[in-house]
C-alpha cells in the first residue's frame, strides 16, 4: 500500500517567496494532519483536517501559514510570505479516525529552506 | 506548564543489551501513549500505544510501561542491534491533539 506521499522533498528559496508544500494522505484515512520539526521545537502540529474540515488550526504560526483540502486526497500547505524562521522539515500525517488512539503515518517531509 | 521530557542526550549502547528510554510528562492526564521510531530523513513510524489502564505492553523485542502516578513511560528494546539505532519519539493525547515529546536518539554499537 502507499504510504502517505509529500512533494517536494526538499525546497530552497528566497525569503518573501511563496512556497506550496503538497499531499496525498493514505486512500481511506479521514483525517489528515501538517506538523513542523525542528530542532529546538521538536515536532509540533500545525493543522489538522477531518473529514477534510479544518478542525484545529490553533498551532499555525500567523497569517502567513494556509492550509487548504480540497478533497479527501490532497492538501496544501502555504506560506506567503516566506521568512527565514520558517526553515524547518514539514511532515504531513494522516490517520483512520482523527485524534484518537490510532496511530498516524507520516510522510517523510519537506525539508524547507528559506535563504 | 505542559512538559513532554525526554532524554536529549544519545543513549550510546551495545548490540545485544537492553535500551531503555524515558519520557515524563507534567500537567497532562492521557488516556494513552504512543511510540514513534524515527530514521534521519524520514517521517516517524508508530510503533506502540498503551492505555493508561495498561501497566505494559509488549511487541516482539520491544516493551512499554506506564506508570500514570509517576507520571512516566519507559520504552525498552531487548537484545538491540544496531539496526535499532534511531531516534524514539513518546507521544500523547494532550488537549484533543497529539503531542509529541522531542525524542531521543539511540546509537547500538556493534
């Protein structure tokens, strides 16, 4: 089975650019989630969808962070503008049931760059 | 405030014995915990939940316990090879979202 599927796996660009980080969660999970990772941070969960329905958005940093699902089998993630501070690695989850005692499976993330 | 604590130091040992990573937490009462393995360049991958009315859960060479009055789990992996060199995140429902404790990095030496 696929696993859950990110693009692009690396990303370098210039501060003010907009940046779009794309993807497709596993077929039949209904919930879907956008951390970022750093290392001072650790791992911390920006957004979260069910049933592509943002349910918690409380971890997205300002403004600047978007995150829209169109459909159960793709979501973005977008930043304009970009910021040097917003250098990090992106992970996108997803899961059967929302926040619950099923585990989630990561993609293996964007690794953004913002010079 | 809400703490995840886990061992930022690497936890340096040999093939062949027991590893043993902590996470503590503060000021969180989750009805369960997980575990994550995580390979550089990768995303994590669940390995373990137990539920707070679980004291231990076992899955082939690996062992969790939660200790909901000590406020603590432990992560074990016996007979570890150096295969299992990885970090180790412990995670846990905190406020309706999954809250992930920083991980710590396991180096088994051959």
């Amino acid at each position: 089975d696929a696993g859950v599927i990110q693009s692009p796996r690396h990303e370098v660009t210039e501060m003010g650019q907009e940046v779009t980080l794309r993807c497709k969660p596993i077929s039949g999970h209904n919930s879907l989630f956008w951390y970022r990772q750093t290392m001072m941070r650790g791992l911390e969960l920006l957004i979260y969808f069910n049933n592509n329905v943002p349910i918690d958005d409380s971890g997205m940093p300002e403004d600047r962070f978007s995150a829209k699902m169109p459909n159960a089998s793709f979501s973005t993630l977008k930043i304009q503008p970009s910021e040097p501070r917003d250098s990090a690695v992106y992970f996108c989850a997803s899961s059967r049931a929302g926040v619950s005692n099923q585990p989630q499976h990561f993609g293996d993330g964007t690794r953004l760059s913002i010079l | 405030s809400q703490k995840i604590e886990q061992n930022s130091e690497a936890l340096n040992i040999q093939e062949g014995k027991t590893a043993t990573l902590t996470c503590n937490y503060t000021n969180y009462s989750p009805a369960y915990l997980q575990w994550y393995r995580q390979d550089p360049g990768r995303g994590p991958v669940f390995l373990l939940l137990i539920r707070e009315n679980e004291k231990e859960k076992r899955k082939e060479r690996l062992k969790v316990t939660f200790d909901t009055t000590l406020k603590q789990s432990l992560f074990h992996i016996t007979a570890s090879q150096p295969a299992d060199s990885a970090t180790y995140l412990c995670a846990l429902l905190g406020f309706q979202k999954l809250v992930f404790g920083t991980g710590t990095r396991l180096l088994v030496s051959p």
